[in-house]
C-alpha cells in the first residue's frame, strides 16, 4: 500500500472539545468507558495471580465467554461468517494485535514485572506509539500543543511509575515482563491506527477477534500451563465475567468505537488515564493507596491528556 495513499485518508483538521459535536461527544465517552474497564482490569489480573491462575487461565476465560457470547450476533451479522466484510487479511491481522496474543503478553507479563508495571508502560507508551505511527504512516504532525501535551504526559508516567520502577533491578526478571509490556503497547497502537485507516466498524472487530480468539483456545490450552480445574469457582466466575464481559466485549467495543470518532491518535489519548483509574481501585478495593508522587504523576497524565486533547492537527 502506497503512503500516498494513506495520506490522502489522514484525519481532517479541527478541534475536539470546543464546539464538538454528538459524534465527538460520544467517542470521548468510549474513550473514557475503556479507560475506566482497563484500570480496573489491572486490578482483577492481580487476583487472578492471587487465585493460583496462568495467563493462559485468564486468556482461556476472556475469549470463551466474549466468543460464546457473540456467536449469535456474529451468525446473525457476519456473511462471509465469521470474518464479514473485514474478510480474513484483516480479521488475521487484527486478531493477532488485539486478540489471544495480546492478552497472554499483558497477562503473562504480571508473572514477571510488579503489577503497577502494566497499567504504566502499556497505556503510558500506546500515544507514543500512536503518534509515531501517525506520523510516520498517515504523515499527520502533530502541532506544538499536541506534542506539549504528550510530553506532559509522558513526564506524568515517569512521575506515577517512579517508585515502582526504581524496585525493577531487585526483581529477577521483571525486564522481562516490562518488554511484554512494551510488546503489547506497540500491538495496540498498530490495532487502533489499523481499524481507522480500513474504516472498520467496531461491532465487527469486536465480534472477529473474539471469535478468531476462541477458535485459537485449544492451542493455547494444549502449549501453556492451565490450572482452571484446581481453580475455586469464585476466581473463575470473576476472571470470566470481567474479562470476557467487560474487557473481552465491552472494552474492545468503546475503544474501537472512539478510534472510528476521534481517530488513533486521539483515542489513544485516553489510555493514560488507565493508571490513574488503577490507583483509585487499589484504593477501594485491596486498600493500596498512591504516594504524593504517583498522585503528582496522575495530575500531570490528565492535563497532559486534556491538552493533548484540546489541540488541532498539526
């Protein structure tokens, strides 16, 4: 595919908070949805480590109930079934960003690296990514204000990990759960930047990676370590309903959903938000609460996010 090509799709110039419309609007409330399930989500994967169970548990989880979930929808939606008009390139590819894979990498990287870690690098680094990308392929440059805004941010994170990072060298692999981390920044910026540049609609994605995914649990069943039988049904019932439910379908759903109002770039703005909502659930639910440093680094991601926000396509 040619560059000139992709330019020629490059998101038009303007504003989004002042005088945004209905569209807008509801794209930053998806924006902020998937924000908020993935802050807690960091939260949930720690239990589940807590409960005895494996990346491969949890990805097992996700993608049976998100699949079996939407099968009806699917046979009823999708023609060719199951990829639809995403045909399967690109049902393949966007699988493989945002489906299996990137779970087992997020997941699997709590095994190594503290769990702060992943609601820090991967949310941290995605507008990084993004903006990289966008530039790179869509040749859209993001203007002063724009890139003021992602180095607030980028300063925020530093803030916000500052403590926990400075424990890494301690930690026998934890590098290795931090390039996960990174891994799975780099898969999602890709995702986000892909939906917008193929106009996919965010049902069909939903529904293709959940249920290219399911297909996929045998074999992740049968090459990594599974412990579902010795896991007590409470754990279980949890890592199911939240992981397959919220963040399986819904959280998939909002993000594509604000890619195709805001584009890559701008969603992907959200994302740093999901440390902030992961400190207050360590607060109210396993009564962890941030350092005035990690409370600084929260207030710098969201002006940095805000300003990031308020400014036009350079």
């Amino acid at each position: 595919m040619a560059v000139s090509e992709i330019e020629s799709e490059a998101e038009p110039q303007r504003p989004i908070l002042p005088g945004a419309g209905r569209g807008v609007t509801i794209g930053i409330a998806c924006g902020l949805a998937a924000a908020l399930i993935w802050g807690v989500q960091a939260v949930v994967s720690r239990q589940s480590v807590a409960d005895g169970l494996t990346a491969a548990d949890v990805t097992i989880l996700r993608f049976a109930a998100a699949g079996l979930l939407l099968l009806p929808l699917a046979w009823r939606r999708m023609r060719p079934f199951p990829v639809g008009a995403l045909g399967w390139r690109r049902a393949l590819l966007l699988t493989l960003l945002a489906g299996a894979p990137y779970s087992l990498a997020l997941v699997g990287g709590a095994a190594f690296a503290p769990a702060l870690h992943s609601s820090i690098v991967t949310p941290g680094l995605i507008p990084v990514f993004t903006a990289a990308l966008v530039f790179l392929v869509l040749g859209e440059r993001a203007s002063p204000a724009r890139l003021a805004g992602l180095a607030l941010v980028l300063l925020g994170v530093l803030l916000f990990s500052w403590e926990a990072l400075a424990d890494t060298p301690s930690r026998a692999g934890a590098w290795i759960g931090d390039l996960l981390f990174v891994l799975t920044a780099v898969m999602w910026s890709l995702f986000g930047l892909l939906t917008k540049r193929w106009g996919a609609d965010a049902v069909d994605v939903t529904i293709v990676t959940c249920l290219l995914s399911l297909v996929s649990l045998p074999l992740v069943a049968l090459s990594m370590p599974v412990t579902l039988l010795q896991a007590e049904a409470g754990a279980v019932i949890l890592q199911t309903l939240y992981q397959g439910v919220l963040v399986g379908v819904g959280a998939l759903f909002f993000y594509t959903r604000a890619v195709a109002l805001l584009g890559a770039a701008r969603a992907a703005l959200f994302l740093p938000l999901v440390p902030v909502v992961t400190a207050a659930a360590g607060v109210a639910l396993l009564a962890e609460w941030p350092s005035r440093l990690e409370v600084a680094g929260m207030v710098i991601v969201i002006s940095g996010m805000t300003l990031a926000l308020r400014a036009r396509t350079g």
